[in-house]
C-alpha cells in the first residue's frame, strides 16, 4: 500500500537538514531503486523553487511499504528525523487516484 509521510522541520534546522541530506537523498534512491518511490520532496519556506537561506518547512514523500507500521519505522529511521530536522512526522495511508 501506499503511505504519505509528512515531515515538518523544526524551527532553524536549514543547516541541520543539508548536513545530512546526502544521507537522506540515499534511502530515498534505495526506495526508488526497489520502485517503491511515487514522489519525494522538500517544501519551500517562500514561494520558490530554490527559497535560499529561508530553507524549507518539511519534506513530503509517497512511497510504497508492507504496512503502516513499516512506513512509519522507515520514518522513523530518517536522519531527517534522528538528527531533528522533523519536528515530526505524519505517516498515513495514501490511494493514489492521478495521474493514472
């Protein structure tokens, strides 16, 4: 099934949040390389494409896991979310209705 996992970053974490990218950017590629990945995202802090040092408000990723609780472990593990980039994070199933 599919899963929505919200992320919403703490307070001044920009700095935090490209330290680890990389790391992040890499279990996103490992999701993608299995084709479990449907999308993935940060959400600019302005409206724009590259927001600058005003960063990003959280990330959005739809992918495909065995269960809720297998998501929300996948979540869980994110060096977004161990280093404390996320605030936290929202994990709830997703149907995907478009593009078909």
């Amino acid at each position: 099934m599919l899963y929505a996992l919200i992320g919403e970053d703490a307070p001044n974490t920009h700095e935090k949040r490209m330290a680890v990218r990389t790391e992040h950017l890499a279990r996103l590629a490992a999701l993608q390389a299995d084709g479990r990945l449907i999308l993935a995202g940060p959400c600019p802090a302005v409206d724009s494409p590259d927001p600058g040092p005003a960063g990003f408000t959280g990330s959005v990723i739809v992918a495909e896991f065995a269960s809720l609780e297998e998501a929300q472990a996948w979540a869980s593990a994110d060096p977004y979310t161990t280093t404390g980039v996320f605030a936290r994070c929202t994990v709830k199933p997703f149907k995907k209705v478009f593009p078909q």
